[in-house]
C-alpha cells in the first residue's frame, strides 16, 4: 500500500473542491477525515452548504455521495487523473441515473460523445438545433397524447451517428417541429413529428420540467414562512417572542391561521403527468439536457456542467416571498391566494426574461431595493413618491426622475409591475445599459440606473465593472447579472451564491 501524505491529500481536497464548485455553480467545503494507522491515511469527504431549502442539501449529498463512488481507491491513496474524468461520470450519472456496469456506463458516455460531436455540426453554414427525446415504448403514448406529436417509427433502431448521416436530418430535426426518439438502448427509432400545430415543442417540452421545478420550490418557501409562524407560537429559540395563553398568542394563531388558509387558495398548476422523459436539446453549439432531476445538465465550451436554474427560482421566491407575507398577513384569506397568484406570475415572468438574455447573450442587471422605507399602506402599486424614497436605500447614481425614457415604467402615474407586462417589455428595459431595479412587490422603480460604487472598498474578486457593481449593489439585497457570453451571477448579501 502507498501511504499518502496529509499535505498531498489536502492538495487534492482543495483542487476537488474548486473543480466540483465550478461545476455545480456554487460554493462547496470539502473536509479531510484524517485516520492515520502505521500504513495508511485515509480521507472521506463531507459536504457543507448555507441555503436553507431542503433541495439544497439533497443535491450536495448526492453530489458528494456520487463523487465518492467515482474517486474512491481501496489503498486509499489519491488519485490526480480522476479530474479528467470526474465531470463525465458525473454527468452520465445526472443525466441516466447511477449504474455500476461499466459496459452500460461506457455506452451512455458513447451516447453522449456522439450527440456533443452533433452539436459542432452545421448545414449549409448553419449551426445544428438538435432534438431528442429518450423514452421507454411505455412512454409513447404519452408522447402522442400530451404533446400532439405524430409518430413515424423506423423499420429498425439505428445509433445516432449513423442516423444523422444523412445529411438534411441536420436541418429538419430542429426540436420545434421535429424530434428524434431515442428508445433505451440508446438507438433512434422514430420520428416525433408536429405537422398541423404553429408551436414550438422544444418550449413546451422544457417549460413542462421548468414548471414542476417552479411549483416545488413555491411550496418550498411557503412551507419555510409557515415553519417560521409556528416556531414563533411554539416559542423555539432563545426569547419567548409571545407570552402563552395570552391575547397577543390567540391573535397571533388567528392570522396566521388566515395566512395558511390564504396559501392554500392558490391553485398554483402542476403538471401531475409522471414520466421519465429525458429531453436533449442542441441549441448554438450548446447541449442541454432535461430530465426528472432538479438541475439542467450542459456540455458547453468543451466542459460539463450543472445548471441549476431551479436554485435561481428559489431564491427568488424565497427574497420576494418572505418580504411580501406581512401584508398578506392583513389580507382575507381569498385575497392571499389571489395576490399570491399574481406574485408567482411576477417570478416566472421575471426568472423566464432572466433566461431569455442569458440565452441570447444579453448583458444586464436586476436588483433589488432592501425596501428599509416602505409603505405599509399598499401592497401593490406605488407612485413616483414612493419608487423616489425606495431608490434612495440602494447605492445608485442620481437618476432624473423626469427623464422622458422613465415613461415607459408607468402608468397613469404609477410604476408598472413585472407581472403586468410581456417578457418581451421586461426583457428590452432589461437589455439598457446599467440596472433594472426592482422591489420586492416586483414594481419597476427604474432601470438604465448607474450603480455608484465610489464608496466601495477594493473587492477581493476580480471581474468586470459591471459584475463589480453588481456584488457592490447586492449587499443588503439581492442581484443578478447575466453576462455577454450568457452566464448568470447571483449576489446576496455581497457574496457570490450561485453561478450558472
């Protein structure tokens, strides 16, 4: 047996620990177990992360358990030629499940080897937009009846590679109207095909995993405010916040009795439609990879990575909802449900526009105010009086609020709502230089705003002046910045919490 030294193995661990943080998009601790005997020291890796959504910590244990599996030796020595292959068992075991039969495993890999190498195709100069759907022969009638597709079965399975020999393929197959169907021995053996409807399919198969993880991360945050109310009458923690038995505690049960019952009127849709499709979308040299797992699954820049966009609906939801629930607190229980239907709208419009410039390489950044001056009057809408008095809490450069441009955030001397306008207005106030600023009632207070960063202490990262601005801005609040080449940087609290 090789005896590894501590300090090689805490070399390892922290260039592990960088490499699985890329990967992911967010920050994970590594820790070294030490177990000196006279032969050996062994390691183990324990995995830490501070968001609160129980989600959270599900997918860093499974992302550590997995990578466990992959870089565990029985001599408990290091291995440095795991990081060239990490990333792909990783992502094979995302995008597949977990499999112990390296025959099985070395033909997902194959599989998934063939379609990247698709995805550098062109047809007459023009960059392949690739869809496949995998699916069990169980699954066809879902296929057909849930998307309104028309099956063409081939006479038999063919691999992809020689399928897409056949150069118009390259072109027809472009997930709107036709997708391939991959049966689970990973061969071709149809067409999925939308010959009478004006529809996008691959917008409608995405939306569909993008909706189941919007609703469960919405029932998530709900549950986390209710959790927090009946810790308050439980009297956790250490001060007694409400006496026992006392007025204040009777009143206090009633509303937030209201508040629960005002959660559940609103009928938020799921789609309950079980399935285990896995959806492989090739867009501008770019695979995406859709299945039942939370996370999207990317290969790139020639690099895999994870996408976790569902972490980026949580914190949304979570920043706007647990600031919103004090006024629904004063609501009847019919209005809550109704108000919060409106809010989840704001947050899917507002986290589809996010996507949309990061699709289409769109610089910008949305913040949001910390909302210390609010007016506790109305829940909705705000005049110029109170957007000006919000505006003042964020470090922004001196706006002129009679600016001809601020027309187009208002409405009949009110601040328009993201939830009341199309993703397309959201995403062209989003595309002008500087920040669209927000508070957390999802009214826009301005946009085209100039972050001032002049009292700003040198910061320990080094990016471009406008990410700078952007981790600047976040410090009480929340930011986002989505960059020329696409990626999306979430700030809160002034750190750095999630890149995808």
């Amino acid at each position: 047996m090789i005896k590894t030294e501590i300090k090689e193995i805490e070399e390892f661990i922290n260039a592990l620990q960088e490499y699985l943080s890329e990967y992911v998009g967010y920050q994970i601790k590594l820790t070294l177990n030490e177990n000196e005997t006279e032969e050996l020291v062994a390691f183990d890796l324990h995995t830490y992360f501070h968001f609160s959504n129980p989600d959270f910590k599900k997918s860093v244990e499974k992302l550590a358990n997995m990578s466990k599996q992959i870089i565990k030796k029985d001599d408990y020595s290091v291995d440095w030629e795991v990081f060239h292959k990490l990333k792909n068992k990783l992502s094979v075991s995302y995008v597949f499940g977990t499999c112990e039969d390296e025959k099985i495993e070395f033909q997902r890999l194959q599989f998934l080897s063939d379609i990247i190498e698709l995805s550098h195709r062109t047809y007459e100069s023009i960059n392949t937009t690739l869809g496949l759907i995998y699916s069990s022969a169980i699954e066809k009638r879902y296929i057909k009846e849930h998307y309104g597709f028309e099956i063409i079965e081939f006479e038999s399975p063919i691999s992809i590679k020689e399928l897409f020999k056949e150069k118009p393929l390259l072109r027809v197959v472009d997930g709107e109207i036709l997708n391939i169907l991959i049966d689970e021995n990973l061969l071709a053996y149809g067409f999925a095909i939308n010959k009478h409807v004006n529809e996008n399919f691959s917008e409608k198969i995405k939306n569909d995993f993008e909706k189941k993880r919007i609703f469960n991360n919405f029932k998530i945050a709900k549950r986390s405010i209710i959790e927090n109310y009946e810790e308050i009458l439980a009297n956790k923690g250490d001060q007694i916040l409400i006496e026992k038995n006392s007025e204040d505690e009777k009143l206090f049960m009633y509303i937030v009795n209201l508040f629960k019952g005002g959660l559940k009127n609103a009928n938020l849709s799921e789609d309950n439609n079980a399935h285990n499709l896995i959806y492989f979308k090739i867009d501008n040299r770019e695979l995406n990879i859709y299945n039942h797992e939370e996370c999207v699954v990317a290969f790139s820049k020639g690099q895999w990575r994870l996408k976790n966009y569902h972490f980026l609906q949580y914190l949304l939801i979570q920043h706007v909802l647990l600031r919103a629930h004090i006024f629904f607190m004063m609501m009847e229980p019919d209005k809550i449900g109704r108000n919060l239907q409106d809010l989840f709208d704001g947050i899917t419009t507002l986290y589809n526009v996010i996507r949309k410039l990061s699709s289409e390489n769109t610089s910008s950044i949305i913040m949001f105010v910390p909302n210390e001056v609010d007016n506790l009057n109305s829940y909705s809408e705000i005049d110029e009086l109170e957007a000006k008095n919000l505006l003042g809490t964020v470090p922004l450069k001196e706006i002129q609020h009679n600016s001809i441009y601020l027309n187009l955030i208002k409405d009949n001397g009110k601040h328009l709502n993201v939830r009341n306008i199309s993703e397309n207005y959201l995403s062209m106030l989003c595309s002008i230089d500087g920040a669209l600023v927000l508070d957390y009632k999802l009214n826009i207070l301005t946009y085209g705003a100039i972050i001032d960063t002049s009292f700003e202490k040198s910061s320990s990262q080094t990016y471009g002046t406008g990410t700078n601005a952007c981790e600047y801005a976040s410090k009480d609040s929340l930011a986002i910045k989505i960059s020329e080449d696409g990626d999306i940087k979430v700030y809160q609290s002034g750190k750095n919490v999630l890149n995808i």
